[in-house]
C-alpha cells in the first residue's frame, strides 16, 4: 500500500455522498479476501488491513484505490516471505522480542507491534485503541502494555514447550518517555495520570 494513500485513510472522513458513489462496489468482500493471507503469510500487510476496516460501512473510492494497491503489493511479492535464521539473529537462538509503535490519531489512536524469534517475525498485531489516548506518550505506552501481553504469552508457550526463558524479554520502543516510565520512573504527569491500572501493571 502505498504510503501516500495510507495517511490519506488516516485522515479520511467519508462523506454520505462519495460512499453512494461506489456502493456497489463489493468491498466488504474485498477486504475480507485480503485479510485471510494476512494472519498466515502476508503478516506485513496486517496495519494497512487494519486501516481499510475502518470503512466497511462507508467506503469510497480513496478506500478501493488503496484495497487495489494492497492486493497488487499481495500479487507482486507472493514469493517473498518471512525468513527464520538459526544462529544469525544477534538476540539469540530462540529468543523472543519485540517492537512496538502508535500514533495519535484522536479521537481513537491506532497502534502496531510485533514479536520476532530467529530473525523472523512470528506474531503481529494493529488495531485501534480500547480508550481515548490523549498525548502520544498516551498511545505509545497502551500500546507497549498491548504488545507486552503478546510476549507474556509467547514466554508461556515457550514454557510449555520446554524452552527456558530466564532473561527478560527484550521490547523496542522509539518514545523515551515511554521507555523512561516502563524502567521505573512514574511521575505521575498529564499524559500518563489517565492511564488505566493494567497499563500501570
């Protein structure tokens, strides 16, 4: 998806008019379509999913436009996929880490992250944010509370399967606030003094 069309979604706010344009335009089935190879093989391409959900109620042509460039990045690069090293991965052999990212897009920000083993990225996510985030400390650290839930759990199944996991688990985060409140310093401020317990935790 081109970059250029997916800030233009971000920023899109579909008038009753452009959507009776194209509303028979099947869309709902399109995105639907895209979706399945997203959760499987085609993990990059979860975020831009993500975005073309928000209008399946009220798309327009901005939103097919950008449905299209999806499937034809899809159909371009069906041969490359995700490759898993063993012993190349400076984090270790077996060992889980992650990154993750947000914007603040009020009144809903929307955020991603993703988990990686060997090299290869083994788990991903994008969605909107459950709350209003009201500063981009806000949004960031939700959505390393999202991603750190994710790790948890591939720390357990790691468990289940007999790998050891001692050290902790490595996050990425490009917001030193956020990095400064997860290593220990909560001084409670504007951006943070809303932030839900669990986020806390």
């Amino acid at each position: 998806m081109k970059i250029v069309v997916e800030k233009a979604l971000l920023d899109l706010k579909p008038t009753d008019e452009e959507h009776a344009e194209v509303v028979n335009f099947p869309y709902r089935e399109l995105v639907g379509t895209i979706a399945f190879p997203t959760c499987h093989t085609k993990i990059e391409c979860k975020c831009a999913v993500a975005v073309l959900s928000r209008f399946l109620h009220n798309w327009t042509r901005t939103c097919i436009e950008a449905a299209l460039d999806l499937v034809t990045y899809m159909v371009y690069s069906h041969d490359l996929g995700i490759v898993y090293s063993y012993g190349l991965d400076p984090h270790g052999i077996n060992t889980v880490y992650g990154y993750t990212d947000s914007t603040l897009t009020p009144p809903v920000s929307m955020g991603a992250n993703n988990a990686k083993m060997n090299g290869g990225c083994i788990a991903a996510n994008a969605k909107k944010h459950t709350m209003t985030d009201t500063s981009t400390t806000m949004a960031e650290i939700v959505e390393a509370f999202n991603a750190s839930q994710s790790l948890v759990g591939l720390r357990n199944l790691h468990n289940e399967m007999g790998i050891t996991v001692n050290a902790p688990t490595k996050l990425y985060c490009d917001c030193k606030p956020v990095i400064q409140v997860v290593n220990g310093d909560r001084t409670m401020t504007e951006s943070t003094r809303a932030l839900d317990l669990k986020v806390w935790k």
